[in-house]
C-alpha cells in the first residue's frame, strides 16, 4: 500500500517504523521539517508538496494530526470518493465530525498506544471495522475492531492509560535507584516484572480475582505494598483520572 501521512509527529514515526516489514511507502505531509527529514532518511519515505497534493497523490490516508486542530485541516482538503481515511487522533473528534470533513472519503478511527507499535506489540482499536486498516495495523501490533462507538470511547481510554503507564514504570525504576541499584538494573528489574505479569494475563485462563489471589499471601509483602497503596488511594486514583480522560474523549457520557 501508498499511505499518506497528515501529520508526521511522533505516532507517525512509530507507525512507519512498525509497518517496515509489510512493504508499505508512505507520502508525508510536509509539516515537522526535522521529523519528515528523519523518516526520510531512515526508511525513504518522500515528502508531498502541501496536504492537498498528498491527498490527490494517495488512496489511503492516515491522520495523525494534532487533535486541537485535525479537523479543521481536514476540513479544508478535498477527498475523492475511493480514497479510505483513517483517523488517529487521540480523542480529535467523533466518527460523525471525521466522515463530515472528509466526506466523501471513507471514515475510520483508530487508537494505539504509539511507542510499542514502533517494535510491533501494541495493540490498534479500530471503529468501524475496515479489513484495509486491520491489515495495515496488524504489521504494528495486535488489532481489535470494536463492534459500536460506545465501545470504541472506552477502549481509547487506554491511549492515556498506556503513557501512563510509561510514567509508572520510570517512578518505579527511580525508587530501586534511590536504593542503589544502576539505572540498567532498575529499567530492567520494572520491564521484565511488569511484561511478565502482562503474560500471565494474556495466557492464562484463570479469573483475574484467582490471579489476584495466587499472588498474594496472607500477611506477606505484597498484601503490605497493597494495604499502604489502598490507605492512600493509590489504585483508585486510577479509577477516577480514567474516567475523567473518558468524559473528556465522550463528553455526553459525562454524568
């Protein structure tokens, strides 16, 4: 596939990097001089004149633009009939608003997490689903296509959840260097403990309150490390902050 890409930030990057394997070429909007000059460079991508000749040079076009204003660039190009949009801006719009600006293209939404689809093992939602765009993504990650737009809402709060989990990880590195472990040792010690718990979700058959529960032993250190986070809302906090992303990508969902 020839894939046009408006925007070319970091997701971009990510995507262009996983897609390698696939064999895709991708046109780049011009905009980011130093990000369009680095994909050119590391994987000969070229560089389209302006948005509006990137359009008319492509059937398949992938949004990464900035949410604050995708819309309204989008609303100012003009699209063919056989050409197929997909939409990757976090919380940027509803499907509605996208299949309105870039009408009478075809409209998708999708949301990944960006870094980890870089190494292809970040998963992509997709809403409707579009066997194009499945197999496109499929090069950068597990993909899933969601059944209905409220389901789609929720999912894409995980684009939130992934960066922050970033976060998490590096406070947690941090704490094992405070206590004298090299930064390699501590990066380590978080990545491989946290991927391995991520296998045992993804592999075993059992509830997640059983897992919960093989892991922890009464009176042991992880009930301790659970009792002080509880105490101080640690894992709530996550409940709240999830929610509040969720009304802000659906505010009609706000209660």
């Amino acid at each position: 596939m020839k894939i046009g890409i408006l925007g070319v930030g970091n997701l971009a990057a990510y995507l262009v990097q996983g897609a390698q394997k696939e064999g895709h070429t991708f046109l780049l909007s011009p905009r980011s001089a130093s990000k369009v000059i680095e994909l050119s460079e590391r994987f000969d991508c070229t560089v389209a004149k302006n948005n509006q000749a990137l359009i008319d040079a492509v059937d398949h076009i992938l949004v990464c633009l900035p949410a604050s204003e995708g819309v309204a660039i989008l609303r100012e190009l003009t699209f063919r009939k056989d050409q197929m949009v997909c939409s990757a801006m976090a919380a940027g719009a509803t499907l509605d608003e996208i299949r309105a600006a870039v009408f009478p293209a075809e409209a998708t939404l999708s949301m990944m997490p960006g870094y980890a689809n870089a190494f292809s093992v970040g998963p992509t939602f997709l809403f409707p689903s579009n066997p194009i765009w499945a197999r496109f993504f499929s090069a950068c990650g597990p993909v899933h296509e969601m059944p209905d737009a409220k389901s789609f809402e929720t999912v894409a709060v995980f684009g939130a959840m992934s960066g922050a989990s970033v976060f998490l990880m590096r406070h947690l590195a941090a704490w094992y260097e405070t206590e004298g472990l090299s930064p390699v040792i501590a990066r380590r010690l978080v990545a491989e403990t946290i991927r391995g718990n991520a296998e045992v979700l993804l592999q075993s058959d059992e509830p997640l309150d059983a897992i919960c529960s093989g892991v922890t032993t009464r009176g042991g250190i992880t009930e301790q490390l659970l009792s002080d986070l509880n105490s101080d809302g640690a894992l709530e906090s996550w409940h709240r902050a999830m929610t509040h992303v969720l009304h802000r990508m659906a505010p009609a969902r706000k209660t």
